[in-house]
C-alpha cells in the first residue's frame, strides 16, 4: 500500500448520501421493519452489500448521491463500519466512506428489490444468508 | 284433606277451560311432560288456588300480569285466568276459586285483581269465614311440604347451617306444621298479660307512700323494656325488609346472567387488551433497540469467512517468515565463512550448498504482511452480533401482535353483542349492583344492631321482673292482688316456656326417628345407617359407628329432604296430598326405584308431575304397582297450548 493509498484511505468525507432512489427505497424499509430511520438502513444496506459481495465500485447507473445528507460521525460514530470495511477489503485506497456512500445505496436498492420480490420478508429473511442468494437482476 | 279436581282457565299453557280429576283411591298418580309442556304450571294452579302465588325459579313470585294464557306474541297484553280446586277435608267438600281477572271501577278505568270464593258444602262463606277455614286448611307457610319440586327440596340443606335467614323461616314452618304455634302463641300471650299486670303493680304501688319510689321504678323500667320491645319488632320488621329487597334484586340479578357474563367477559377481555397492548408495546421496543444491531448480524458470516480465510493466510505467511530468516542465517553463514548459531567454520562445499539452497524472499516484508493480517483479523474478531436473539425478539413482537389482534377481535364480537341488548341494560346492572351492595351493608348493620337491642330488652326485661319481684315480696296491701296475679302469671309463663321447649325435644326425636325409617328405606348405600337432627331440624347422616357422612351428594340432598317431608307429614296433626314436580332429577335408578316404593307409604294422595327421561314408566309401573292410581299426560298443542288428558303417553 502506498503512501497517497494511506492517506487516501483515512478519508477526508465529513458528509455522505443516498442516492435518490436509494432514499426512497430506504423509506419503504423503515416503513416495513423495526428500523428506527434511514441511518440505520444505511448501515444495513452496506453490509449487505458486502455480504452480498456487489462491486465496490459505482455502477454506470448509480446517479447523484444527492439524498439527505448523513455526517459520517452518524453513520458510523466509532469508526467500526469502515475498520470492518478496510479489514475485508484491504486493496482499498481510495476514501473507505467514499465506498460506503455507494455501499449503501446500492445495498438498500437490492435489499428493497429482494423484499418487493416477497424473499425477504423478516429481519429472520434478512439476517439469514441464502445459500445461493444473488442480487435480483435490475 | 284430598284433592277431588281441579280446573284450569287460560292458566300458563293450559288454554280455555281444563279438567283435571284426582283419583278416588288412595296411591300415586302420574303426570306425564316434557320439558315446557307445563309441568310447573299445572303445580302452580294448585298453589295459585291456594295461596294466591305462582312461583318461578328460585322460588321468586311471578309477576301476575305474565300467567295469562295468550295466542299471540304480545307480551304486553295482560290475560285473565283462573284455577278451581275441588277438595275433601274433615268429611266437608270444599270448592276453592281464585281468578285473576280485569275489573271496572266506577269510573270505567279497568284493572286486573285478584278474586277468591270458597264453597263450603254447596254454601258460599263470607270473606271472615273463608280466610279463617283457608288458614286452618293449609297455611301457606307449610305448603312447601305438600306442593314441591327439586328446588325447593335443595333448601333443605340451609337447616344444617345454624342462624341462616333461609333456615331459620324453614325452621318456623316446619314447627308451624307440627304444631307447635299453639303453644308458643300461648307463651306469647301470657307474656303480654304479665306486662300489663306489672304496669297495674306499678300503678297499685304508686298509690302508697311506702311503695311510690318502687312503683315509680317499675313503671318506668316497664316503660322502657316496652320500648325496647317496640325497637326489636321494628329492628326485626326493617331486616325483613331488607332481605326481602335484598332476595329480590339478587334474583333481578339472576335473571339478568347471560348480560352480566357477557359483561364480565368484556371487561375482562377489555383487560386483556391492554395487557397484550402493553405487552406487544414492549416486545416492539426491545426490538426496535436491538434493530440497530441488525447490520453487524448481516455482515456476520462475511467476517467469519473472511477470519477462516486469514487464518489459511496467516498460517502460509508464518512458513514463508520461517524460511526467509532461516535463508536470513545461511546468507550471514555464506558471508562470513562462520555458522551464526554455533560458531563454527563453514566450509567450501557447504557454503556452495546454502548458497544453492537460499530463499529469495525478504524476512522483513513478510514479516510486515502478517503484521497487516493480524491487523485484519484483530479488526473482525471485535464484531458482536447476536442473530439468534433479534430472531427471537421479532419471533416475540410478531406473536404478541397476533394474540393482540385476536384479542381485539374478540373484544370486538363482545361489544357487538352487548349492542344488541337495550340501552342503558349496562348501566341498570351496574345500579342494581351498587344499590345491592348498599343493602348488604343496611342488613348487615341491622343484623347487629338487632342483636344489641335483643340484649338490651333482655337486660331490661330482667331489670323489670327485679323490681316487680322486690315489690311482691315487700307483700303491702296496696299491691296484693296485682302481686299475686304476677306470680300467677310468672309461673304459667315457666310452664309454658317448659313445655315449648319440652315439645320440641319430643318432636325432634320423633322427627329424626321416624326420618331415619324413611332414610333406611329410601337410602341403597348399606353403610348409611340413620339421621341425626339439629335444633334447626337439619339432618345429618350417620354411619353406624355415629361418625358423620360429610360432603354429602346433592342426590342425598334430595334422599335426606324427601326423609324430612315424610317424617312431618307422619307427626304432623295436618295430613295432606304431596304434589312434586321433576322431583327424580338428581337420583340414580336405585334410589328412584326405592322412593317409587316409599311414596305410597308417607301419605295417601300422591301426584308425580315427571318425563320420560327422569322416569322409565315401565320401572314405574313395576315399581309402584298396586299403588298406581291414575296415569295423566300433557299434550301439546302448540308451543302456547297444552291439554291435559287422561292416560300414559299415547
């Protein structure tokens, strides 16, 4: 890892977004489970898309991440998302928060995806990986 | 007294005018019906002629107005009926009618009363004549012991609970019926003589100098015993009262079950939804706190993946550190001709050797890559998660939601039922409720306040017969002929009181003899070996050893009370017919058989009002035999009209 990696991966992101599509699949979660508000789906939604191992990169039809904006120090007060982040994928080198903005949005799409398809329909559904789940093709 | 006829106008379900003949011999006669034919009616019109009442449930007055025959569904139309009963009694033939029928006054208005006649031998009696020959006939108080049914025969059972309202009113009729009022009123009255003789001693003592201040006294602690006296009757009068209120909004009460249930059931299901809403509350709360859990849980098979695979790596980095500072040492070997662990010289070929054998790694940068992966791995093992108890938690909230939503549904079905009943039905209940609650206090009070007045004329009586005493034995000439009427009187009061008491003893000795006979007949366990009766008259069973039968059936309830019947109808001066309705309900075939045999035994007119599933009337026929005397049965007609017609069942 070099030196600019380093620095780019202690991140300088104050604030970090949804995206618009994101955003409204968010509030249909908090609608359907005991999620308190949109920051807690976003941390869900990256780690789901982690686990689901979707790309780390931002897809070409990711759009604006102009949603409302989240500081960091809400969405992850400790640190603790982007150390697991860094800890599974340690060939980052760009700002981990960066990855997360896209981690989220695209992990609560897909999510969302998975729980209008009827196969996630509990926390239960969501906590349990599938044994050949994939993302629902868009 | 025997029963000739009776005859029945729009009487319950008996439509138009009914006849219904005794038989002449004596024995038992059965009376055949179902459920709702009008059993309990046809008992009712013998009492209704009798007594001028018509029972229901429990005992309870039936209002009057409700009787009537009627044809139609309007139950706002009030009906006249009427009963004539036709009997034998003392060799005179009595025909007794009593109508419940609308009259006009002299304004035209109309209204519905209550109209008797007794003929006596072909001749009517006067009102004075009538009521005196009804009272000495059958007094209403003794009618339970001749016109009965199950019900009436469990409140028997009250006599075996000392000082109970219910008992003590069963134990005045049973002496009533044996008797016994002859020689109390006579007590009574004596006692009434003595207190005006002791107010004409005082007033005799008044008149001498010698006795005025002991005149003075008695007269005024007669005065006062008299009005202590006048306490206790109104004291006694008020808790009548009371109990009366009291028994009559219990059966208010009664008659209004089904709404109360309903009543309780909804508040109590009311209850539980809130206890299911505050449980589901909760469960939700414990998960909406554990929600924010839920994204280390989803990432949790990841890290425990990617440790697995740290762990393969670590392992293949610590090898490869091995041998590069192992190439590290051969490296320093080769360089200085001198082995770095031992010391000794290296020479030539072997320095060839670890030459040829050397690694090109570097120690240092294998030594950084497992730093980073114990790095990695230090990072993933902080992860908590605990999926098995957010799975749990949901589990909860979802059920306690389901059972919440049930129970709503139900409190819903409840309300909607409830809805149903008139306005205002809640509200009337919960009055009732609260006025009974009030009057159980008023009786409870006056209970007590009763006891203390009873014990205050007692002291004040004592008092009085101290100093009519203390002047009698003074033995001036002013008071002589009222002192000796006091003693007279004192003493015929002693005998009186002696003989009440001593007639009493007499009659429950003969009552628990003579019940034990019946007992022994009517009883089919061996064991049961004869009664024992209290000063209330209540019986018990014993064994042979004398030990008590405790917790009886409610089958010997009815064995024992049948036992009592029979012994008051053998030692009462009055005879007279037995008319029991469903009395079989509660026994078993044994002793169904036994009182079969008995009935004809305890006196000489016998009717049975029962169904075919109380009684086999083959077993019944079998079993009374000779002594059946007639067979009736109530036909229906429709669910307002029944006939009564001669014969067993077609």
């Amino acid at each position: 890892m070099t030196q600019s990696a380093n620095t780019a991966r202690t991140g300088g992101r104050v604030n970090i977004a949804f995206t618009a599509a994101a955003e409204q699949a968010a509030r249909r979660l908090v609608e359907r489970f005991p999620f308190a508000s949109p920051l807690d789906v976003a941390r869900v939604g990256a780690a789901y898309a982690l686990r689901e191992r979707l790309p780390l990169t931002r897809p070409g039809d990711f759009g604006a991440a102009n949603g409302s904006n989240y500081n960091v120090g809400s969405v992850d007060p400790q640190g603790e998302l982007r150390d697991l982040l860094l800890a599974l994928h340690p060939e980052i080198d760009e700002d981990p928060y960066r990855i997360i903005e896209t981690l989220m949005s695209v992990g609560a799409i897909e999510l969302d995806k998975r729980v209008a398809a009827g196969q996630i329909l509990s926390l239960r559904d969501l906590i349990t990986p599938p044994a050949t789940g994939r993302a629902i093709p868009a | 007294m025997r029963l000739v006829a009776l005859e029945v106008t729009d009487f319950g379900p008996y439509r138009g005018t009914q006849q219904f003949s005794f038989a002449s011999e004596p024995g038992v006669e059965l009376v055949w019906g179902e459920n709702g034919r009008g059993k309990t009616s046809f008992l009712n019109a013998v009492r209704w002629a009798l007594f001028g009442v018509v029972l229901g449930r429990a005992s309870s007055k039936i209002d009057l107005s409700t009787v009537g025959n009627r044809d139609d569904t309007d139950s706002s139309t009030v009906r006249s009926f009427k009963a004539t009963l036709t009997f034998t009694h003392g060799g005179h033939t009595y025909k007794l009618t009593r109508a419940y029928r609308e009259e006009t006054d002299w304004t035209g208005a109309g209204a519905f009363r209550e109209r008797k006649s007794l003929v006596k031998d072909g001749d009517v009696l006067g009102p004075e004549d009538r009521d005196r020959e009804l009272a000495n006939l059958l007094p209403e108080q003794i009618a339970r012991f001749f016109l009965f049914d199950a019900e009436l025969l469990q409140e028997y059972e009250q006599l075996l609970t000392p000082g109970s309202d219910a008992g003590e009113k069963l134990k005045a009729s049973i002496e009533r019926v044996l008797g016994l009022p002859i020689l109390t009123q006579a007590r009574d009255d004596v006692a009434a003589h003595l207190a005006i003789a002791r107010t004409e001693q005082a007033k005799a003592a008044q008149k001498d100098k010698t006795t005025l201040n002991l005149g003075n006294d008695l007269q005024l602690a007669s005065d006062e015993a008299e009005n202590a006296r006048k306490n206790v009757a109104t004291l006694a009068e008020l808790l009548e009262d009371l109990q009366n209120d009291v028994n009559e909004m219990e059966k208010q009460l009664t008659s209004s079950n089904r709404f109360r249930g309903l009543l309780a059931t909804r508040n109590a299901k009311r209850e539980e939804v809130e206890r299911l809403a505050a449980r589901s509350k909760d469960r939700n709360d414990e998960l909406d706190a554990a929600a924010g859990d839920v994204w280390r849980v989803v990432l949790a098979p990841l890290v425990a993946q990617e440790l697995a695979s740290i762990e393969t790596q670590t392992d293949a980095v610590n090898h490869r550190l091995v041998a590069a500072l192992a190439a590290r040492q051969a490296a320093r070997a080769v360089s200085t001709g001198v082995c770095p662990t031992c010391q000794q010289a290296v020479g030539a070929d072997l320095a060839q050797t670890l030459h040829d054998h050397g690694s090109a790694e570097d120690a240092d940068t294998v030594q950084a890559e497992l730093t980073t992966l114990r790095a990695r791995r230090d990072v993933l093992r902080k992860l908590r998660a605990d999926g098995n108890r957010i799975a749990r938690l949901e589990e909860d909230a979802n059920q306690a939601r389901v059972d919440l939503s049930d129970a709503e549904g139900q409190l819903r079905d409840l309300q909607a039922q409830m809805d149903e009943a008139p306005a205002g039905t809640a509200e009337a209940i919960g009055a009732l409720i609260d006025t009974l609650g009030q009057k159980n206090v008023s009786l409870a009070n006056t209970r007590r306040r009763l006891k203390d007045s009873r014990e205050d004329l007692q002291r004040k009586d004592q008092a009085v017969v101290a100093l009519s005493e203390k002047l009698r034995r003074l033995g001036t000439a002013s008071t002589g002929a009222e002192d000796r009427k006091v003693k007279l009187l004192v003493e015929l009061q002693a005998l009186l009181a002696a003989a009440v008491a001593e007639f009493r003893d007499r009659l429950r000795d003969r009552i628990e003899d003579e019940a034990s006979k019946v007992f022994r007949a009517l009883s089919a366990e061996r064991d049961y070996d004869r009664l024992r009766i209290n000063d209330n008259y209540g019986l018990t069973i014993l064994y042979a050893d004398g030990t008590e039968v405790l917790n009886r059936s409610s089958g010997y309830e009815h064995v024992v009370a049948l036992s009592l019947i029979a012994a008051l109808q053998r030692c009462s001066p009055m005879a007279g017919p037995i008319i029991t309705d469903s009395p079989f309900g509660r026994l078993d075939a044994t002793h169904k058989k036994h009182v079969l045999q008995a009935l004809p035994q305890i006196t000489d007119q016998v009717v049975l009002l029962v169904h075919d599933d109380e009684l086999d009337r083959q077993s019944a026929v079998n079993e009374l035999n000779t002594h059946l005397v007639g067979e009736h049965h109530l036909r229906r007609v429709s669910g307002r009209h029944t006939e009564i017609e001669a014969g067993a069942h077609p």
